[in-house]
C-alpha cells in the first residue's frame, strides 16, 4: 500500500557513485530496482563548488544494489480517490 501511495510521487536517489537522479517513481521489482519516469541527473559539485546543469534521461532504471539513499516529496503525491467502505 505505501508504494502504491509513492506512485508518481517525486523521488531522489543518491546512488554509490555519487550522482543524484530527480523524477518520478513507476515502479519497483522484488530485486529493489527502482523505475523514475521524467528523470533528472545531477552530479556532485566539483572541487570548486560548481555544480553542471542537471541532464535529462527521461525513464531510468535504477539498479537496487547501487541505490545509497531515497528521498519522497510527499508535497507532490498526486490526490488519493476517497475509499469507499463498501466493495
């Protein structure tokens, strides 16, 4: 119930190599891989402090194995429909 909740939710990954990926969740498996439509890649800030333009790679399959951290914006799940009490 709770992924069910998270679908289409905004998400961010930190994954082991450092990059972050931005977008929105699809779907998972049983191995925890990680489907984000709309994403985003960002990468760390180099020595300097400056960081490049995020790049666009639009469906992304994130491996579960390198998946460090996830982050929900629950401000942009979309409306849940009322649940009725009777089926």
């Amino acid at each position: 119930m709770k992924l069910e909740k998270w679908l289409h939710s905004s998400m961010k990954i930190e994954m082991t190599d450092g990059r972050t990926l931005v977008g929105s969740f699809v779907c998972t498996d049983r191995d925890n891989n990680i489907i984000l439509g709309s994403c985003t890649e960002h990468l760390r800030p180099d020595e300097d402090g400056r960081e490049e333009e995020p790049r666009v790679l639009g469906l992304a399959m994130i491996p579960g194995r390198h998946i460090v951290s996830i982050c929900i914006d629950e401000a942009s799940q979309p409306p849940q429909p009322p649940t009725s009490m009777y089926t």
